[in-house]
C-alpha cells in the first residue's frame, strides 16, 4: 500500500479502514450529554458538506474561514475545504469584527462557516469589506431563523446540497480528494500579529503530514487515546497536537461543551493527552492555590507542605541530585494525601502526555505540575514550522530547556546575534501575498530565522532565552531578557500579567496586572469592599500584597535582576486594546509607546503618574479612561 500524504488521504483511511471506521473519532457535548461520532461517520460528515460547497461553486484555492468555538462541525468544515483542494482560515473567535475584517478580507474568503449567531453578526456588520464572500454558514440556528439574509445557510442545508450534489455526481468526491497533492496548501493560519498586522502562513498537507509524524516519532499516542480540543481552532498546536496528531494515530479528539464547563467536562472525559499554553497552567496553579487558601488550616498546611515536597523533588532532579529515602517517602504519603486527589481534581488522572507550549512556562510551575504526578513537558514551535521544533523526551524534561530536535529537524544558532534557525519539512510554504517579508526570514537553503536568542546545551537540548529583539542589557551591562523577570512574578496567583523594562536603565522595574478572581477573593475574605477592577487595584491594601509578593520572588532572583519598583494597572492587558496578542503574547513596542509615560515617571523618580488609556469595548467602540497610577518601591 502507498504511503499516505496528504489530509484527505488519511481521513478516507480512516473512516473505511476497519482498524479505525468504528473508533472514536470526535466527541462534543451539547446541553450536558456526550455525543460521539465515529471515523467512518466523520467521513461520512465531511463528503456531504464537500459536496454542498462543490455545488455551490466552491473548488480548488477557495478559501473557508472558520470562526467559532471548538466543534464537530468546524472541524468538518476544514477538512472539507481541503478534500476539495482548497484552503481553510482559522480566525481567533474572540477577536472584535474590526480585527476580523482584516484576516477575512486578505485571505479573501468565499465562505466562512460561523458557530453561532454571535460570529454571525460580526461577519454581517463587516459584509461590505468582504467583496469575495458568497456564502456564509451557521451551525447553531438559534436566534438565527428570523434572519433574511441572501447568503446565510445552515449546516444542515449545505450538507443536504452535498447529498443531492453527490447522488447526481457519483464518484465526484473521490476524484477531487485524488487530485489534492502534499505540496498543495491545506492551511493558512494567521500569526499572532506581536509586532504589526497578522502574517498568513501557508502550510502544506506535507508540512502537517511529516510534521505529526516526527511527533508521533517521540511521544506515545495510541488508538485509544483522548485528546482535549480547547484551544483556538487559529493556534497552530490546535491543529497539530489536536486535528493532526488524531487523524494519523485514529485517537479520539473531545470537545467541551463551553470555556465555562470546561473544568466539568475535563473531569468527566479524563484525557490521556493535552496541551496548553502558559496562562492555561498558570491558570490552574492560581485556581488550586486558591481553593488552598479557603480550606481550613490543617488542609492549608498539608497542601503547602507537600507542595514543597513537590518542589524540592523536581529541583534536585533537575540538577541532577540525588533523593534521600526521607525525601521518597514523604513524597508517596503526599501522593496518597495530595497529589492523587489534585489530579482527580483537574481531570488529569489518565493524562500521559501533557505538553505546554505557545510561550515559556514559569519553572516554578513547570515544576509543581511534574511534582504531582503530572507528565508535563516543554514543547518549542511556531506557526511557520508547523507548530513543532523540538519536544522534551520523557524522563529528560527540564524547566531550563524545551528538549533536542525532534526526529528529521535541524537547528542551529547564528553565531552573529545567537539567533535560532531551523530547518525541517514543517518549514512553511511562505506568507500569503508577503513575498518580500517571507524572504526575509527564510534562507535559500530552507533555513528559517525564528527570531529567538538562544543555544543548545552540552545534552544537546534547546535553550530559548527571549525574543532576541527584546534581549538588552542594563545600564551596568547586566544582560536583561524582560521574560524571565515575568515569568517569576506570574508564579504569584495574585498576579496575572507583568510588562518589565530595563534596558537600558539602571535597574529593573514593572508594570502589574492583577488576578482580579484570586485578588478578590483574598480582599473578600480580608472584608475589603471594592466595585470592580480599577476599584480593586488601587487599594492600598492591594498594593501591600503585590509589594509583599514581589518580595518573597525577589528573594529567588539575583540582586542585579531583582523587581525594584513597580506599579499596578487598572486594567488588565488586552487582546482588544492591542497590548496583547490572541495567544497572550505581549505587543511590547505597543506597550513600550502606550505606557511611555509611565516608563520615563518608574526611572524619574516619580510616586504617581495620571494617564488617559485607550479602551475597547466587546462591540468595537473605544473611549478614553483617566487613570491614577501609584509608583512605589519593591522591599
């Protein structure tokens, strides 16, 4: 049998193979009850709306933009766009129309499948900025049926199409999807956008075929596995990890029912794999930290104890020291007292492979999920190498690296700047109508400049130390990357986000963003009153709590990098305001021009400062808000 190579291959192998027909193949809930559908019913799904968008004249290099939550049906949606030769756009759901506009109308999409009428709308208010859209489908018709609109569908009506399209068209399917070559796009993903405009990748049915397998190379995955589908159908992981790595092991990908339940239904589907990005983690450590805090003393105490436990065991493995019997035992009793129960807790029970990645994971977390129990590692890629460079072996991960090169990459550091580069079948096809810019990052023999500083340690394990544009130096010298002082500080539940700055300057300073769940619920326990957000972040008694957080993660710094003054924002970053990306990665030459005032008040000497900040609104309004920002020193 020829090897398989490309999407639409494994798909038809899949739902005919007996192997893999009956499997699992995806599961949703919907109104609290878990519905599976099997490959052979995936395929099924996918040929009927294949052959509804071929009737109505969508074929090869169309474009299907996909906008919504993750569902059954979007996932059939991108699977038919390429069964037809065309190309599917993931759009980040939660972006504003304006910031939708633009992505829709550069890929120049002729249909977009929307989950609900909340993406519908948005698409509708922006219609005229879309001259190429023709169709526009929803999966969920509520509140949708009074609407008349020349160009809506359900995905019921297009699947219908596909059916009476395909009993007049016999065999039409099968010869478009032997038509689809390995070089040919399957899918343009759009980048984060940090420094400007989003950039759209093109990703080939190879770059994603031969990307899985050197994945499928190192880790476990097995038929019966189950893959939690939460992230956003845009994040590159989410179709690798997620989309990919199921097609070619015939896993199970489950989908929760919303963001809300999310924690519910990871308990009841108990995955045995998951990814997640930093805020995902961090988000999970604040949550149990929390819920530590409201239990009754002896509960606390055994939490914090063992949580130590759990520390020290991880550090001294990471140094490569031994662990004493005292130290072994105390970590099975605290197995059997804290450690179990917490990943019953998370739903991490049956979990083998969990992988973070998007960004780097704060040690200290990256080390108290590994210390329960949990096989937590460190995976390094990017959108435009298909999501995977490298991924640390089980047994070898370490807070310090993001592990070798995976089977069939190369990397290598650009003795000039320590910049990375990579080589590797994931590198991408180039940037959709970006020539120029493309030719900026790619070499011509296939090398791909990350733009990230850098090396590869005696193990011949990948260290990642920060974007190499924002790697400074102090005014002293003192090399500065700002994404190790965050990272620290991020450990903290009570704090969300950190901007520091330093180079350039004599010392190391930041901007703060709170926890508001977990801040609130300590003022609410300390019966501290407040209304809301700005409220909150500027009592006094909250800034003695970030001060005295600051101080206790200093302590673990050296004195040259320590947090020396700093300031909390009454506000959180955000993606609509353009101070951080979809994926939570800080815009900092915005941040670096919107804050400017306050940078040049943190080194003036200054203990206030007023601003006037831009908001956005969920509906794409701005205003302007006065701000009083208090600037104290860190103890």
């Amino acid at each position: 049998m020829a090897e398989l190579a490309t999407i639409p291959a494994y798909l038809q192998r899949n739902g005919t193979d007996g192997k893999y027909a009956k499997a699992p193949a995806i599961r949703e809930k919907n109104l609290g009850i878990w519905l599976t559908f099997t490959w052979s019913e995936y395929l099924e799904n996918v040929q009927d709306f294949s052959l509804g968008l071929a009737s109505l004249g969508f074929g090869k290099d169309d474009k299907v933009a996909l906008i919504g939550n993750n569902r059954p049906r979007l996932y059939w949606a991108q699977f038919s766009a390429m069964c037809l030769g065309g190309q599917a756009v993931p759009v980040y759901h939660e972006a504003i129309a304006t910031e939708m506009s633009f992505v829709l109308a550069h890929c120049a999409a002729s249909v977009i499948v929307a989950v609900d009428q909340e993406q519908v709308d948005k698409v509708l208010e922006i219609r005229d900025q879309l001259p190429n859209l023709k169709c526009l489908i929803y999966d969920y018709p509520r509140g949708l049926r009074g609407y008349d609109v020349d160009i809506l569908k359900s995905f019921e009506d297009v699947q219908a199409l596909g059916r009476d399209f395909g009993a007049k068209n016999q065999g039409y399917f099968e010869a478009e999807v032997a038509k689809v070559k390995p070089d040919d796009v399957a899918l343009i993903n759009y980048t984060s956008g940090t420094t400007g405009q989003p950039k759209g990748v093109l990703l080939s049915h190879d770059n994603f075929i031969k990307t899985t397998q050197s994945y499928l190379a190192a880790e476990d995955v097995r038929i019966t596995d189950d893959f939690l589908a939460y992230l956003p159908l845009a994040w590159v992981g989410e179709t690798l990890y997620g989309t990919c790595v199921s097609l070619l092991s015939g896993c199970a990908t489950n989908c929760p029912e919303t963001p809300d339940t999310l924690e519910r239904d990871m308990r009841e589907i108990g995955p045995t794999g998951i990814i997640g990005a930093p805020r995902v983690w961090e988000g999970m450590l604040t949550k149990l930290q929390v819920r530590a805090s409201d239990a009754s003393p002896l509960k606390r105490n055994v939490f914090q104890y063992f949580q130590n436990v759990a520390l020290e065991v991880e550090n001294r493995k990471a140094e490569g020291q031994d662990i004493s019997a005292g130290l072994s035992l105390k970590h099975a009793i605290g197995e059997f007292l804290v450690y179990g129960p917490l990943r019953d807790q998370l739903g991490l029970r049956r979990a083998r492979w969990c992988l973070t990645g998007g960004a780097p994971l704060g040690p200290d977390v990256f080390r108290f999920f590994r210390g329960i129990g949990i096989n937590l590692k460190q995976v390094y890629g990017m959108t435009e190498m298909t999501g995977l460079v490298s991924l640390q072996p089980n047994g070898q991960a370490n807070s310090d690296t993001v592990g070798p090169a995976s089977e069939g990459i190369e990397i290598k550091v650009d003795e000039a700047n320590s910049e990375l580069m990579v080589r590797s079948p994931g590198v991408f096809k180039g940037y959709f109508k970006e020539d120029a810019k493309t030719n900026e990052v790619l070499t011509d023999d296939g090398w791909y400049r990350t733009g990230d500083a850098g090396l590869i340690n005696e193990r011949g394990h990948l260290v990642v130390i920060d974007r190499a544009k924002d790697v400074g130096k102090l005014a002293d010298g003192t090399p500065f990357a700002p994404q190790f002082i965050e990272l620290k500080l991020k450990y903290s539940p009570y704090i969300n986000e950190v901007v520091a700055f330093g180079d350039g300057h004599p010392f190391v300073t930041a901007m703060v963003a709170i926890d508001f769940d977990s801040v609130g619920n300590w003022a609410d326990k300390d019966n501290l009153p407040y209304t809301n957000y700005v409220d909150l972040s500027s009592k006094n008694e909250v800034r003695t709590l970030i001060a005295e957080e600051i101080r206790k993660i200093n302590i673990g710094i050296p004195e040259v990098s320590r947090v020396k003054r700093f300031l909390l924002l009454t506000k959180d970053l955000d993606a609509d305001d353009n101070e951080v990306t979809r994926t939570r990665k800080l815009r900092r030459s915005y941040i670096a021009e919107k804050y400017g005032p306050v940078v040049e008040a943190f080194y003036g000497g200054a203990d206030n400062i007023e601003l006037k900040l831009d908001v956005t609104f969920e509906d794409g309004t701005r205003s302007q808000v006065d701000s009083h920002l208090i600037i104290q020193d860190a103890a």
